[in-house]
C-alpha cells in the first residue's frame, strides 16, 4: 500500500513538472514577443529580430505538442504574430513565404479558439501583417504580368485600406487585365472617390461607361477629369469625341473654339472642328477646317479622307442649285474629291471606305479601268 502511494505520487510529480514546463515555453514566447516589440521601437537590424522570432516560434512549437497548452488561443495567436512578421522582413523568398503559410494557418487556429477576444491585438497585428505581405506578393505578381494571381492579393488588400489610392489602382489595372470589366470599374471609381487626379484614371473609367452604353457617366466622368487637369490633351480629345459620338454639338463647338484659341497649331483639334462642322451639315466649313489641319501634317490620313467626303457632298449639292455654271464647279470639287482621297489611298492603301469613294467618283468620271482595278483590289482584302 506504502508503495503504491509513493507510485502515485511521483506520477503526479512528473505532470506538474509537465504543466509547468509547457507554460513555462508560453512564458518564453510571451517574453519573446515583448523582446520583439522592444526591438522594433529600438529599430535594431533584421538580423537580430528573426533571432528572437525563432526562439519564440520554438517555444510555442513545444507548447503545441502539449494536450493542454495546444488549446490555448494564445499559443496559436503568438505563433501567428512572430511568424507573420518573419515572412516580412526575411528576405530569402522560400522562408519568407513558409513563415508566411505558417501565420495563416496559425491565426485561423487562434481565432477559432479564441471566444472572448483575449488575443485580439496579437490577431490584430498578425492580420495586418498579413496583409502587407499579400500586397508583396500581389506586386510581385503584378510585375510577373500574373495578373490573376495579383488581383486575388491586392484586392484583398484594397478592401481593408480603400483610401489607399495607389492599391485601388493597381487592383482595377488587375481586374482589367483579367478582363474583370465591372470589378475594375469598382476599383478605378474606388480611386477616384478617394482623390486620385491621374488623368488616365479619368479617362479609362469613360472608356468603360461608354462601352455599357452609360453615356451620361462617361461625359461626367471626364468632366470631373478635366477640373483637375483642365490642359490635359488626352481628356480633352475623348471629352470632344464623346460628345460628338452623341450629338452634343453645340457643346462640343464651344469647347473647340476655346481649345483652338489657344492650341492654333494642334491638328486633331481642327479635324474634329471640321468633322462636327461635317456632321452638322457644312461642309463648307468642315473643309476651311480640314485644310488647316491638313497645314500642320499633309499626311494626316483621318483628314484627307474626311476632306475627300466632304468634297464629295458639296458637290452634289452644289448640283441641286440652279447656278448655270453648277457643272463646272461640279467637276471642280468632284476633282478636289479625287485628289485627295488618291493622297489618302496613297498613305493607307488597305483603307476600304477611301476606296469604296474612289469607286464612286471613277464611276461619275465612267473611267472603267480605274474602277474594275479598285474592286479587284477590294476583292483581294
């Protein structure tokens, strides 16, 4: 009997020596951590931090084996915090991203365990440190043209700090890659409501309204655009497009006549002066126009076609008039017409709407060698 109690005994001995020294390993990583805090504020090297993040990961790696202590929140939230900051400031890739993985892991354990939010700072700071390692690895994937894999991280990113306009941007260029239309539209407009003033921020979310057919967004969108950056030529040049692609003409040529004041050299300017003179019937003007444009760059495609068009319907309608002499202004502008459409043939050969006109006006002229060779050239496209 004597024996048996001293059995039992030294039993019960050996597991309080047991207990005691597993929260003696949670005393060590709790000490640990403090260490690390310290060094931190103390802006001591890297070097020096992982030498304390091991020894504390190893002490909760002991505390892990321990039936008790493994169900203790604060095991896992530890471990998930030291480990969540190695895989920040080591910089051997491969450890990096196994402290990583091990944080990730570690936290989900730590907040299943804990109910009353004992550990919530460690969680706290173990999340954050997470996510700017995800915002490495976005990046990093990102310049690697891994698009998807770049958006599935910085979205996550963008999501927990959304007036971080450079994240948004990056996540909406992502998505937009990926061809995540509406989820890069989320993002840009994430962006621009938090008070980005990059003009091409402006200018692709119009983009992208105009292809839903949101017209009316796509025209604030620019709008709002060019009050931050009121001289920027590639705002401006959609903002006047737009507007002309929906009829807005009379404040499209009030803003063409301002721009041109003080742009008189810049020769898209006069090309969509003459196109919207063009379109709203006067051809007369949209000519004057062309011809200047024509003045800065004689090789300006868009406007020797536009300036052939334009001959062209001028000419007919100077045959609607009375006038006895309407023949010979006729067969003058029908000639105006040909030579350069044949200009602009000349410089894009493969142009099938230029071609089509010179049909026409060969057809007029009832030179038939000229016209079968321009089908003939059709046919081959």
């Amino acid at each position: 009997m004597q024996n048996c109690f001293k059995f039992t005994s030294l039993a019960l001995i050996f597991l309080s020596l047991s207990a005691s020294a597993q929260k003696s390993q949670i005393l060590i990583a709790r000490n640990a951590v403090g260490k690390l805090q310290a060094s931190i504020a103390n802006k001591e090297d890297d070097k020096k931090q992982l030498a304390i993040i091991a020894e504390g990961l190893k002490s909760t790696e002991s505390a892990e084996k321990d039936n008790k202590t493994k169900k203790w929140a604060e095991t896992w939230s530890i471990k998930s915090y030291l480990s969540s900051y190695a895989s920040i400031i080591e910089t051997d890739k491969a450890s990096s991203d196994k402290y990583y993985d091990m944080a990730v892991d570690a936290v989900k354990q730590a907040k299943s365990l804990d109910k009353y939010d004992d550990n919530a700072g460690l969680i706290k700071a173990t999340n954050y440190n997470i996510l700017l390692k995800k915002q490495d690895k976005g990046n990093e994937a990102y310049f690697n043209n891994d698009f998807k894999d770049a958006y599935t991280n910085l979205k996550e990113v963008s999501d927990n700090f959304p007036a971080d306009t450079a994240l948004a941007l990056n996540t909406a260029i992502c998505a937009l890659n990926i061809q995540s239309y509406d989820e890069s539209l989320n993002y840009f407009k994430r962006a621009k409501d938090n008070g980005i003033r990059n003009a091409s921020v402006f200018q692709k979310m119009a983009q992208m309204y105009a292809v839903k057919s949101d017209y009316e967004t796509a025209i604030r969108t620019l709008e709002d655009g060019l009050v931050l950056n009121p001289f920027n030529h590639f705002l401006t040049n959609d903002y006047i497009n737009l507007l002309l692609d929906t009829e807005n003409y009379d404040k499209a040529q009030s803003l063409l006549e301002g721009n041109l004041k003080v742009e008189k050299g810049n020769k898209l300017l006069y090309f969509l002066y003459g196109y919207l003179q063009q379109a709203r019937g006067n051809n007369s003007t949209a000519i004057l126009a062309y011809d200047k444009a024509l003045a800065t760059d004689q090789n300006y495609f868009d406007a020797l076609y536009q300036l052939g068009l334009a001959y062209v319907n001028t000419a007919n309608e100077t045959l609607k008039k009375s006038d006895a002499d309407k023949l010979a202004k006729y067969n003058s502008l029908i000639n105006r017409a040909q030579f350069s459409l044949q200009r602009a043939n000349e410089i894009n050969p493969n142009d099938r709407k230029t071609i089509q006109l010179l049909v026409d006006i060969y057809s007029r002229k009832k030179a038939t060698d000229k016209v079968q060779e321009l089908q003939r050239r059709i046919q081959e496209f």
